[in-house]
C-alpha cells in the first residue's frame, strides 16, 4: 500500500490531489492501493457529488466531493482517502462490503491504541439532515454506538475512492448553527483517548499503514 502522509492543505486542494490520484491510478491501471491523510486549513464543508447546497450561507469556505453521501465540516479531524482496484477487494463489487473492507483497516488500527470499534446498524433517519455523521448506515464505524467515521464512495472505470472523517473533536456550537441540527450520537478520539495530541494519533496511524 502506498502511504501519502498527513499534510494540510484548502479544500479545493485536498479534493483535487484525490481526484488527481484516482484519475493517475486508473490511467497506469495501478494495482497497489494509495491511503492518504489529510487535514484542511481554513475549515470548510465538503458536500457530497449530489447534494443540493441551499443550506449554505456563505461565511464558510466549501467544496464538493467527487464521492456521494451528505455535507461534513471538516474542521478538528483527520481525513483519509483510499484508492484502489475494486478488484483486489473481496466482493469489492459490493458497495457495503468494499466500504467494511477498507473501514476495517481504521478498526484494526484502532484495536492498537485499544479501543474497540464497530460497524453501526442501518437507521431510518430524516431525510432533511444535511450533515452526514447525524445519518447512520451499515458501514459507519462506531465506538459504543456513536459514530466516529463517516465515510462516502465514488467508482471509476473498476477503481474505488473512499472518503473518510475521523473525528478527532468537534465544535457542537458551530455544526449545529451551521446545519441548524441537534448534533448527537457522536464522539470523537478526544472524548475516547484525550491523552493522545492529534500529531501522536496520525503518527501512530501513518506507522501501522506503513506495514502494508
């Protein structure tokens, strides 16, 4: 697997390296995976490939997603993507099963720093939710029932980009002025291990990729 680490950057930058990387990937007809991680300076929204942006008020930098699902502030956390050949994932054809795929490399992960996760339950939620870690699917990533990660997908020409938010910490007041929702049945690394600083958890994360 190849590793790109964790660097900073806007949100226009960060979408276009991943859709650089998908398109590169698929030209070369690359066989080796590609995990990135990232993060985004200023804060922005990122709002999936179909999502209507109404909601929007202006006052927040944004971008759009080449992968689907519904928008995230993408604000105190650490984001990957992950690029690769469907057909080197065990029934990669298969939506769910590719997203537990890959997932389950960040629930490995985290078994090393010893925490358990899990994939959540498919909920009926209201459709008028605009912020995607209020909705729950069969391959989010919980700890205890509250989602962690949210992660979305985008297919090409037999080749898978999956987004995925890990939060590290969240600013409750601004999600829930920003999408005017009750922000609960989340939690984020801070609240699980607030000893580990967030360079600590990437580092550690970059060294367990790297073994790949």
């Amino acid at each position: 697997m190849k590793l790109i680490k964790y660097s900073v950057r806007t949100g226009k930058e960060n979408m276009q390296i991943d859709s650089d990387l998908l398109e590169s990937a698929i030209q070369k007809s690359a066989a080796e995976p590609i995990f990135r991680l990232y993060g985004w300076a200023p804060k922005c929204i990122s709002l999936g490939r179909n999502q209507k942006g109404d909601f929007l008020d202006g006052k927040i930098d944004f971008v759009r997603r080449l992968t689907g699902g519904r928008a995230l502030l993408h604000d105190d956390e650490v984001t990957y993507s992950y690029i690769t050949p469907a057909s080197i994932i065990p029934n990669g054809e298969t939506i769910t099963e590719s997203y537990k795929y890959i997932s389950g490399i960040l629930i490995d992960f985290f078994k090393t720093l010893g925490v358990r996760l899990n994939f959540g339950e498919n909920k009926k939620v209201s459709t008028h939710f605009d912020y995607c870690m209020l909705l729950s699917t069969g391959a989010d990533v919980c700890f205890e029932d509250k989602k962690i990660i949210g992660s979305a997908q985008f297919r090409k020409n037999g080749y898978i980009l999956q987004h995925g938010s890990i939060l590290f910490g969240y600013d409750k007041a601004l999600l829930e002025k920003l999408f005017n929702e009750e922000v609960k049945g989340i939690t984020t690394v801070k609240e699980i291990l607030p000893e580990l600083s967030k360079e600590e958890f990437v580092q550690k994360l970059e060294s367990y990729i790297e073994q790949f």
